[in-house]
C-alpha cells in the first residue's frame, strides 16, 4: 500500500498500513543466573484473533458496558478482591513466563526483576484499587491523609499521595511521593474533583481499546484496571506480538472479568490494532508503545497525508485517546560535596536503571547530566564504571538493536577509561568507552562523552535507544543554582519526551535558602510528569499510588510521552506530575539494584504481602530485604 494512502477506515485486517508500538526486549548474557538462548522462548508468541472473534468479542462487550458503568463501587471492589487469590496463584507462572522471554534464570536474584515488574504491582494496584472503591462506596471519594492536600505559599496545590499507612512506611522507608496539581487548581477543586466517574449518578458505558505494548508483564494488566475500575470502562486489550506470551495467563488470571463479559484478551499486530481503533463499537482508546506508533494510529502511516491533517488539526482517528509513551530520560547530578558512600549508592542506582532501559524500562535513566567543573565528576565515572562493570550485558533481543547502536555512535572515537579521569576543570573529551568484554549479540554498556546542551542535532537526546549507550552532557556551572537552571533549560529544550527524570541532591545542600530555592523552582519546572529526587523514577510504579504519564504539556499533535495519566489509585484530577523524594542512601539496598543477592525472593514476598499485606508478611519481605 502506497505511504500516503489513507488505510484506516477499512475495518479489517491487513486494511491499515500502521505501525506496531515499539517495545523492547534486549536479552541478557548466559552468566550470573542469565539462561544461553537456545533455552530462551521464541520470540514470535500467539496467532492473530481472526476478525469474526474481534467483531464477537467488542459485540459481547459492548453488551456488558452499560451494566458494569453502573455497578455499584462495593460491587466492583468486590469483584476485584475476588481477582486477588487467582493474581497470586498466577505469579510464579507469569514470572516464569517472562523470565523464559527474557532469558533469566527464574531460581536466580536476576529474575527479581520480573518479580517486581510484574506480580509485586499488579497484586498491589488491584488491592488499592479496591480500597479505594470501597472509600468511594462509604464516603464517596477515595480516602486521602488528614492535611494532605494543602496550598503552597506560590498558590499551587499538591497532593500527599504516598504513603498513605504505616505498613507504607515500613515497606518502602522514608520515600515520600506527592502530586502537584495544574495551575489554576483549588483545594477545594481538588477534593470534589475526585474520582470523577463516580460522581455521576447515571453514567453511560463504553468500550475502551488498550493497546498493550510494553515488556513488563505489569504494564498491559495495569492499564486494563485503570480503564475498568477508574474510568468505567469495559476493555478490550490487544496484546503486542512482542508480549503475547502473557496473554493465556492473563485470561486465565482475570477470569472473574472474562466471564462477566467485562475483558476480552485479543492477539495480533498493527493492523488488528488499527482494525479495532477504527472500529464503532471502541469509544475510547489507550496506547502504550512508542510516539511513532501512536501518531501512525493518530494521523496515519508517515507522508504527506499525515502531515497534512496534523496541521489543520483532522485527525485520522477522531476518539478519546490517552497515551504513556516513552522518552528520553535525564539523571541530573546537583553539584555538592558528596560522601563517598552517597555517590556510590547513586552510581549503583543509576547503573541499575541503565540496565533496565535495555529490557523493561520506558522510564529508566537513558542520559546523564552533570555540571561543569563538578568536582566530583571523576569519581562519579569511575564509580558508575565499576557499577555496570557488575552487571551483565544484554542481547540484542529487540529486533534493529545492534544496527540502531552502530548509527548512534556514528564514528565516534573510542576512548580508554583514562580519557575519563582528567580535571574536572577541562571537559571530557568527544567519543565513547566501552565497559567490559561482552560475548557475540551482547551489547556493551558505553559511555558517551563530549556532548553539550549546544549540539541540536544529537540523536542520543532524541532517541529511546535500547543498546546500553549513556550520553553524558556538561552544563552549566559548579554552582548549584546556575547548574539547576541550566539542566532544566536543557531537558525541556533538548531531550524528547515528558515522562520521567532523575535528581540526584544532598540534602543539606537545601540548608542554603537560595539553594532550595532554585531545587523547587527547578522541580516546578521540568516539563516532566514525573520527577524524582534521589531515587529511580520506577518507584511510582513500585508503590503504584502516584499517577503515572507525560507531563500535560503535550498535545495530540505533538504526543510528546502521552496524554493523560494511568494508575492514580487516588483518583486525582488536573495534575501536572507527581514528585518522589527520598534520601541519598538507603538500607536495605532496595532490591531493584542489580547487585541485591536476593530480589528475587523480596519479589516473591513482596507479591504475597501486596495481596495482604499483615504484619507478618511485611516481616518476612524485610527479612529476605536485610540480607540482600
């Protein structure tokens, strides 16, 4: 089919020439609990849902919308409480699952990671969603802490949403996240603007369509909830090729939905994606993927046509869309005099996330930002070196990798590690290191320097790159308040995307007033949806209250990371982001570290305690943390 041929008023598949929403699946070396390929899983999972049984099942869910729009909150939290036996019955097999994608021994600590991305905040978000139904049932709004909505001295409002119990606070340590709302916002506002669904008395129903790309077998199920039991919405959930493999286990899992009628679990690529879009029975539509995949469902296929009703504002598919897409995620390392010891934690936990941005992470740290003349700035390198050099290199599993790789570096001299050691006073010299020896299809983690916030045209800050590269960028100056400003500058200036940044900060570096004010200016200022400060913005996924998207700059013509914001247990209107915060160092080690010995049996604990959580499973979540 032609590029600029207008494919999506077809209504079957193969009628739409779309593309797939990039997901990303890079595949880790045979050592340190990492499986050789060949006991790998296929890539290719699951055949297409044929188009008669796409036609019966948003047929059969159209039939059920009504009904379920005006169910009663006690009833829904019900049938969620219901789910929750079957969610932890299915962690194992969905943690096998994913470990078998992604080529991780499952007995292993490596497979922490499928614990916590999938089973841990699934159990999570469907027992707080619950809670928060049956909040909505006694009082009608879900519950929020005595004063944690207040006005701030500028007139804004923000929102403590986490943590909202004690059994939090013990779980999670001092981690504190609230949510800023839009300008314009009130208290009061915010407080009737709660939950909104649920304030109609007689609420019509509809179908919602959730494109479910994404590695983490959390992130389709989640914005399935989210559709259900906070925007009433029956779904249909399309799953990528790429994750596919989960789809059997979901259904299974979420039986009590199924046979209501109420969720419908369907296979197949672009076109059956652009086939159920388009299709009259879906009035709503939810995409995870890429901002490519999102605008070709948008605008249609790349091409003059597209562009065309881009600019006079015509979209191809003229429905709600909401949208979490990924970006290019900045760290920015305040200047201060750190201990030894806080820098190696934030070397660790930036490693840590270097490493997920390979396979799971659409919000991990993809590039480093540091001030001019830090004095630090050896020692950050050589620690961040040590730190990837202790976790293993991933495969090329996502298909273009190695090639996309190549491109980025573009020619770019090699440079040895002591190219990384001069004076903070001279900047670091133009090229790329490479860390370690990594075997065939493994791709190496490399550093990329010499970048400054003056080269427009870097495709490492436009690019969400899957092959372990780290840009890092100078700006600024060693002072603390230039540094904020110019990193902020930079990051809404240069870098694609509006969904998740890093702050590394001392905290007594906020004991100087125009210090912490120059932090909060610059935290009200990042155009991001979410921001956090000495931790990996994964931890709003990991507590799940906090809402989850771009920050509502974007619009439909320029996605940016999406529109709209998912999970938000609290059912909060007009935010603008949610703000993490947490100290320099903690203990324990939070598992999401690669080198915790145990994530995989904090995973396993922090699942059974996210379905119930006693005491006596918080006990044993923190025995298991303790000797990581």
């Amino acid at each position: 089919m032609p590029p600029d041929s207008d494919p999506a008023t077809a209504h079957a598949p193969g009628g739409a020439a779309l593309s797939e929403p990039a997901v990303t699946n890079d595949e880790p070396a045979a050592a340190n609990g990492v499986l050789e390929p060949e006991a790998a899983m296929d890539a290719a999972h699951g055949a297409e849902t044929p188009a008669a049984e796409l036609d019966r099942a948003l047929s059969e869910l159209g039939a059920a919308a009504l009904g379920f729009a005006r169910m009663s909150p006690r009833d829904k939290a019900s049938l969620l409480r219901s789910m929750l036996p079957g969610l932890l019955a299915a962690a194992r097999p969905m943690v096998e699952a994913s470990c078998a994608e992604l080529r991780l021994d499952p007995g292993s600590a490596a497979s922490g990671e499928a614990w916590l991305s999938g089973p841990c905040v699934t159990l999570a978000h469907a027992r707080l969603l619950a809670e928060a139904l049956e909040d909505i049932a006694a009082r009608g709004r879900p519950r929020l802490g005595r004063g944690a909505v207040r006005v701030r001295a500028d007139g804004r409002v923000e929102v403590d949403v986490f943590p909202a119990r004690l059994q939090d606070a013990v779980l999670h340590g001092p981690l504190r996240a609230r949510a800023l709302m839009q300008p314009g916002a009130t208290r009061a506002g915010v407080l009737e603007g709660q939950a909104p669904f649920y304030q109609q008395r007689d609420p019509d129903g509809g179908v919602a369509l959730v494109l479910g790309a994404g590695d983490a077998a959390s992130v389709p199920l989640r914005d399935a909830l989210h559709k259900l039991f906070v925007d009433g919405r029956v779904v249909a959930l399309k799953m990528s090729p790429r994750n596919a493999y989960l789809g059997p286990i979901l259904e299974r899992t979420l039986a009590p939905l199924v046979s209501r009628g109420l969720l419908r679990v369907v296979y197949g690529g672009a076109d059956v994606g652009a086939y159920l879009a388009g299709h009259p029975a879906v009035s709503e539509v939810h995409i995870t993927g890429s901002a490519a995949a999102h605008d070709a469902l948008v605008w249609g296929p790349p091409g003059p046509l597209a562009a065309r009703r881009r600019a006079s504002g015509e979209p191809l598919l003229d429905k709600p869309i909401t949208s979490a897409l990924g970006n290019v995620g900045p760290v920015l390392v305040m200047p201060w005099l750190y201990g030894e010891d806080e820098l190696w934690f934030q070397a660790r936990s930036l490693a840590s996330q270097i490493a997920s941005s390979t396979s799971l992470g659409r919000d991990a740290a993809r590039v480093l930002v540091l001030p001019r003349g830090f004095a630090q700035r050896s020692l950050l390198l050589r620690m961040l070196r040590r730190a990837l050099a202790g976790a293993p290199p991933r495969r090329a599993g996502h298909p273009g990798a190695e090639a996309q790789r190549a491109a980025l570096l573009g020619g770019r001299p090699p440079l040895a590690d002591t190219h990384l050691e001069g004076s903070a006073d001279a900047p670091l010299p133009r090229g790329a290191a490479r860390l370690g020896a990594p075997g065939p299809g493994e791709l190496p983690w490399t550093l990329v320097t010499g970048l400054t916030e003056a080269d427009a045209d870097e495709p490492l800050f436009s690019t969400e790159s899957p092959s372990g590269l780290v840009p890092i960028v100078e700006v600024g100056s060693s002072d603390p308040a230039e540094f904020l400003s110019a990193a902020t500058r930079f990051c809404n200036e240069r870098l694609r995307g509006t969904l998740s940044a890093t702050l590394v900060a001392h905290p007594a570096s906020e004991e100087d007033p125009a210090v912490e004010a120059a932090l909060d200016r610059a935290l009200l200022e990042l155009r991001y949806g979410i921001i956090a400060v000495n931790h990996a913005p994964a931890a709003a996924h990991a507590v799940v209250v906090p809402p989850w998207g771009g920050h509502p700059s974007a619009t439909l013509a320029d996605i940016q990371s999406g529109l709209g914001f998912v999970h938000n247990t609290a059912m909060l209107g007009q935010v603008e982001k949610a703000i993490l915060r947490a100290p320099l160092t903690t203990v324990p080690r939070p598992p999401s570290f690669r080198d915790h010995r145990r994530a995989h049996v904090v995973g396993e604990r922090l699942s059974a305690c996210a379905a119930g959580p006693g005491w006596g499973a918080i006990a044993r979540v923190m025995a298991a943390a303790l000797r990581g």
